[in-house]
C-alpha cells in the first residue's frame, strides 16, 4: 500500500477473480465461461473496419445494443441499458441506490461481489442466511431495509428460486428496491423480467458472458422501470458515458440478434450438465439441483480443496471457496462433453491412487 491511499480503503480486500492462467494449458472449468465460441454475427460485425474506426468514440447511447436487448425482452428502450459486463450494472446498483442509510442485503452464500462493492462503496451490509438446503427463505427479506441483492439462480450453488417467490419478496417489501442478478437465468431459471412492469421495485441485471458466449467482450445490461433507469444513467453519465466500447456494442448487439445460436448453445450446456451431474452422482458426489451453467458438487472422498488440488495437477482447473458452509465442495463450469469427460477421467483416477 502506497502512503497516498485513501484511508477509505485501507481495509478493502478486493474481489478475487477466478485463475486465468497463461502458463499452462488446462482444462478450464473455474470461471463460468460458455465452452463455445460466440454467434457467427459477432465475427462479422467486429470487422477490420470498425477497428479502423476506434479513433473515434463508441456511442454513448448504445442505441443498437440496447435496441436489440429491448427487442428481445419485449420491453421499451427506456426500460434498458447496458453496462460493461454485468460487474458493472451491479457497481452501478451499489453507487445509485445504497448510501448510509439505504444499507445493502443479500445472503450468506452468494456472488462475492456484493460484499465487496458494498464495502468499496461504504454500504452497510446486512447478511441474511440461507437455510440448511442452501435455499432462500423470502420471509427473511421483510423489511430487511436496505436494497436487495439476490442472485437467482444462486452462485456458487446453482440453486433457483421460483418466480413466485421472488414476487413475494418484491411486493413484500414495495419500498425497496430488488436487484435480481440474472446471470445465470438462461440455464433453466425463471427470469423476473416480466414483473418490470408491474413492479417498480424490481431491477434485472443480465450479462451476456455465459449464455451467450461473451464473458471477454465484456457485455451486461440492466432491464428495469423507466424512472429507475433514469437513475442508472445519471451515475453512468456522472462515471464513464463511453462505457461500452466500440467493438463489444456491436458484439453484443449481434450475440443478441441471433436467437438459434443462443438456445442451441444453453441447450446443449444444460444437456451436458445432466448427464455430467449423474456421472458425479454416480461417483458418490454429493450434487446441487443446478439451473446455471456450474454445478456446486462436494466430493466425498477428498476434501473440496484436496480434490481441487488433485484436478489442478490434472490439468483441470474446477473453483474452490474457501468459505464456511461450502468449503467442502467445488463448483465446476459446464464445458464441453470432451472436457466434462476428461474431468470424470482425472476424478476416476484420483479416487484409484485415493485407494491405493
Ligand atoms: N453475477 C454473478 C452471479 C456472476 O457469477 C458473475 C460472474 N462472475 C457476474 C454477475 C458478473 O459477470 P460479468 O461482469 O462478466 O457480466
């Protein structure tokens, strides 16, 4: 720490992404990236000639993207806007809507952003549990008075919660805002989008980094009430107008516009994830009901960082959290059906030198 630090952020410990190594080619399950490549119009639309066009400013608007976003949601381009990666809605969410007295709540065992952006941004945090099956108790939300952050599906579990329950937390609690983290909803989730409408309380934040090929584009966005949009773009326009680059607006403009090759790559992931969790289950692991592009699997044989470990030797890199309740499990990305058999093959042999 140099003597010019803020004295705001001595304390921070900052949010650890997944290991991106580059010394070595491994299997790569650990940071949630869709295993196939991005939609053929991404490829096209980022052409030589936009490059030669990045002397000049992306649009501030983002009128395509947020377009296409729109058109796909059913939803009015007021009721839209994109971010650079969800990360940054989320940053967005902390910086327009939380304060000192406004605090932040979210559960015990979730995205590990939260926690961070809440201290970054001098949020108090309130932190509310889980139950035993790692499920979301909705009753706990009541009046818990700051703005809700739930992700849904859940990471790192994988673990869904019904629509229904979300709108119960919604109209529970009408003067507080709900961001729902929707960045893994497309793997069998149901999406809260349809209550923007009739609730103004209720915030979608999406990301096109997992089901639709992204994550190094760098592409999120916010769906919410016009008015609450508003909002976000005040801060957006009070931070960074240019948020989106050139490149990535008309990548995921054109990810967005191509609906087959969406469905047929979340399909095949959550294909791929079904016989993936029985082969686990098969092999005594213990699997979370997932509905995201992960599964959250506590091995039996070794602990969640030894088998971790074991994999990483492999040439299988798997996420480890070293956290309490769930540091006896690993969550391990969806890849493709070549790398979730190599990772069933390193596992079997790691329970054979486990015997022998
Ligand atoms: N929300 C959740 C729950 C996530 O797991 C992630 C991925 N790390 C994000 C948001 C952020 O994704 P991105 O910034 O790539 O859109």
């Amino acid at each position: 720490m140099s003597r010019f630090l803020s004295d705001r952020f001595a304390a921070l410990t900052p949010y650890v992404p997944g290991e991106q190594p580059r010394d070595q080619r491994y299997i790569k399950l650990n940071t949630n990236e869709s295993p196939y490549p991005p939609a053929i119009g991404v490829l096209e639309a980022v052409s030589r000639a936009e490059v030669s066009r990045l002397n000049l400013y992306s649009d501030p608007t983002a009128r395509e993207l947020e377009s296409a976003i729109a058109a796909f949601y059913g939803v009015n381009a007021e009721q839209v806007m994109a971010t650079n990666g969800s990360d940054e809605a989320l940053a967005f969410c902390f910086q327009a809507f939380c304060d000192q007295k406004t605090g932040a709540c979210f559960p015990d065992i979730t995205y590990g952003f939260y926690e961070v952006f809440a201290r970054l941004y001098g949020v108090p945090a309130k932190v509310i549990p889980l139950d035993e099956q790692f499920r979301v108790t909705p009753a706990l939300y009541r009046g818990a008075g700051g703005t809700i952050f739930l992700a849904n599906p859940n990471a790192p579990t994988g673990i869904a919660l019904p629509l229904a329950a979300v709108e119960e937390i919604a109209r529970q609690n009408p003067n507080t805002l709900l961001v729902v983290d929707e960045a893994y909803v497309d793997f069998g989730g149901e999406s809260a989008v349809p209550l923007i409408g009739r609730y103004d309380n209720v915030l979608v934040v999406m990301t096109c980094s997992k089901s639709r090929n992204l994550a190094g584009g760098r592409v999120g966005f916010v769906l919410g009430s016009a008015d609450v949009i508003r909002d976000l773009r005040k801060i957006k326009y009070s931070f960074n107008p240019y948020n989106l680059n050139r490149l990535s607006l008309l990548a995921g403009a054109a990810a967005l516009r191509d609906e087959a090759y969406f469905r047929a790559c979340v399909n095949t992931i959550m294909e791929t994830r079904a016989w993936a969790a029985r082969a686990l289950g098969e092999r005594g692991f213990e699997v979370l009901d997932s509905r995201t592009n992960f599964v959250f699997a506590k091995p039996v044989r070794l602990g969640g960082k030894a088998y971790y470990e074991g994999l990483k030797a492999a040439g299988v890199l798997v996420r480890h959290f070293d956290a309490p309740r769930v540091r006896d499990f690993v969550r391990i990305s969806i890849g493709t059906p070549e790398e979730m058999r190599a990772l069933l093959d390193a596992t079997d042999r790691l329970w054979e030198e486990k015997r022998a």
